[in-house]
C-alpha cells in the first residue's frame, strides 16, 4: 500500500538527522509531497519526523 507524505512545517533548526530523513523521502520544502511504498524503513523514517509531517493513505 502507498502512502502520501507532506512536510508541514519547516525543517529550519531542526536535528540534522531530521532533515536528512525529510530528505531521504525527497522532501526539502513546506508542502513538498512524496508517495512511497509502506515498508518497515518508510515507517521508520515517519517516525523519526512524524511532528512535521502529515500521512495519508494514497
């Protein structure tokens, strides 16, 4: 199943663990969308920025 991330809020000073994550699921900018497939290291990778993100079912 995918599922449609949005950045939601900014990755400015934010943990630059964060924002590598943010970047590994090809999101740089506020209302940057990405679609991956659900697996364990998509949701791993949620997890870690789940407060700036939003998660849909696509």
């Amino acid at each position: 199943m995918a599922l449609k991330i949005t950045l939601e809020k900014s990755l400015i000073g934010r943990f630059d663990k964060q924002k590598k994550t943010a970047a590994s699921l090809g999101l740089r900018k506020i209302g940057d969308v990405s679609v991956q497939q659900e697996n364990e290291a998509t949701n791993g990778k949620i997890e870690v920025i789940k407060h700036l993100v939003k998660v849909e079912k696509a």
